[in-house]
C-alpha cells in the first residue's frame, strides 16, 4: 500500500507538470497569433516555474530505491595513522551528527570505540529520518584531510583518512532469516563513557557472519540483552543491503560505479591548509568553506553523488559516441 500510494503521487505530480507545460506551449502560439507580449511573457514566466519545480523533484526520482525512504546506519573507522586519523573520525562523527539535526533527523549512537590520546577509532550511528538511507549511501567511502596537525609540535601538514559505510535499517515486514549456526556471538566489556557499571560487566556484543565476514557490535546499552537485540537487528539490515547491492548489480544499475562505491576508494578530500577546499571526486562539486561542511553543510555533494550515479550509464555513452 506504501509503495502504491507513493506511485500515485509522482504519477499525479507529473500529470500535473505535463499539463502546465502544455497549457503554457498552447498560450505561447496563442499570444504570438494575437501579437499579445502579456500573455507570452505570463506563460513564460510558468515555464520557468515549472523548471524549478522539476529539479526540485529530480531529487524525490533520485531515491525512488527499494530502501532510500529507511532510517540508515553509519559507520565510522579511523584509518592508518593513529591519533591525526583517530581524530579526524570524531570530526566525520560531528559532521553526520550536524548534518542530521540540520535536516531535522535524529541520531543515535550504537558503538564507540575511542582513541587512545584523542578522538576515535571506530564509531556506529543510527540516522532516523526520511530518507535517511538514500541520502547518505553515497557517502561510503574513504574521506581525506589535510591540515596542519594540532598534535604535531613542528606543526607540520598532515594527511589523514578515515573510512565511511552506510546500510539501511530493515523495514520490520522484511525478513532476513539468519541462523544462529553461522554467526560467532562474542561478549566484552564496553569502553569509554558510562560511569562504573558499563566498564563492570561484559554487556557489549559483537556478533560475526561466518560465510561473509561481516562484524556488527553493539555497547549502547547496560543490557547485554538489549545490545545482542541491536545487533542482530544490525547483521540483517548488514545482510540485506548485500543482497540490494546483488539486485542492482545483476540489472547493471550499478556496473559504471562500483569502483567509486568500494570500500577503500577516496571519493572526497577536506583542505584546511594550505588552501581551504573541499572537492568530490567523483563529481566535481566543490566547497571553499570548509568549516561549513564540517558543520554539516553535505546536501549539495549528496544531491550531485546521487544525480552522479542515476546519470553515470548515460554519460559513459553519449561519451563512447
């Protein structure tokens, strides 16, 4: 019923485009029979209109994917390099978290591994919102900063990486059967804030799918009940976006952009010094505010990675003609 209703509304709204559109072509030859600028400059005028009503909801055609509309989970590794690339995962970590309130989601913090003398290591969100999964799948990916480091006395330029990955939380009418026979359920003792109790007991779970490796952990809660819940519900939502990924793959939706989807592919680079920039990869996009994107200023590089990935196959061959 959800996804009837849905279909009913993008046909509804581009009925109503079409029919604005050829209402004003009628009025156009109608005011250059009668020699009337008035009435061709007014359906000019809602043309015009209609052309900014059409970009806005390219974005709506662009997440029209089974899971787009879902709540996501967000994972954040710090990559080699210790404490410069420990320190820039918290500063993704604040970005998402930005990002997300900015767009009025909310966030929810499932894991947090953290560093040693600053920042983190690794670090699992969940990201409640409309459209939270469609939005921000295109950020997996290797992001990039260069900066002078704040931990180096010689203060010297830095390079530092850290790895994103974003699947979506499963609908509950979707079924993702996994048997107890081909995972590992590790318990531990969670780390970082939480007062006495979380450091006292082993309550964090990590379970682990043997056939495809996949490591999901959980530590939010003082339960170990509660934790071994989350998880699970994390591995079938981690297994399910695999089986999307095989879907889209056999209908070759997205045959031109696995390489920039992959893990350990750089799609973004952040420039604090000696220049401010921060550049997309893949698409070109480009911010020479740094700080603003580090607040959470992401729309316009999702909006164009996506439109990047819907168009990819039609570029690659207006290019090959």
């Amino acid at each position: 019923m959800r996804e009837r209703q849905q279909l009913e509304e993008s046909i509804n709204n581009i009925n109503q485009l079409t029919q604005s559109l050829d209402d004003s072509i009628e009025l156009i030859a109608m005011g250059e029979e009668e020699q009337d600028q008035a009435i061709i400059a007014d359906a000019e005028h809602t043309i015009g209109t209609l052309k900014a009503e059409v970009e806005k909801r390219e974005i709506d055609m662009l997440l029209s994917g089974e899971a787009d509309g879902n709540d996501t989970y967000l994972e954040i590794h710090a990559g080699a390099g210790g404490t410069e690339s420990q320190d820039w995962a918290s500063m993704l970590l604040r970005m998402y978290t930005r990002w997300a309130e900015k767009n009025q989601m909310k966030v929810e913090l499932f894991e947090l591994h953290s560093g040693e003398t600053a920042g983190i290591k690794s670090a699992t969100i969940l990201v409640k919102g409309h459209n939270a999964y469609g939005m921000l799948k295109t950020e997996s990916g290797v992001h990039r900063l260069v900066r002078i480091s704040p931990f180096d006395s010689n203060a010297r330029r830095h390079t530092s990486f850290a790895s994103i990955w974003v699947y979506p939380v499963i609908d509950d009418n979707i079924e993702v059967d996994v048997s107890e026979a081909d995972v590992r359920i590790d318990t531990y003792r969670a780390s970082g804030a939480g007062g006495q109790h979380i450091n006292t007991t082993d309550s964090a779970v990590r379970i682990t799918h043997i056939k495809t490796g996949i490591v999901v952990q959980c530590q939010a809660e003082r339960s170990q009940h509660k934790n071994r819940a989350a998880a699970w519900s994390m591995l079938r939502a981690r297994l399910y976006e695999e089986e999307l990924k095989k879907r889209e793959a056999e209908a070759n939706a997205v045959e031109a952009t696995k390489a920039e989807i992959g893990w350990g592919h750089q799609i973004r680079s952040y420039v604090l010094q000696p220049y401010q920039l921060v550049k997309d990869l893949r698409t070109g996009v480009e911010n020479t505010d740094p700080q603003a994107v580090l607040d959470g200023d992401l729309t316009n590089f999702m909006e164009a990675a996506l439109a990047h990935r819907f168009h990819g196959n039609l570029t690659e061959s207006a290019n090959d003609q």
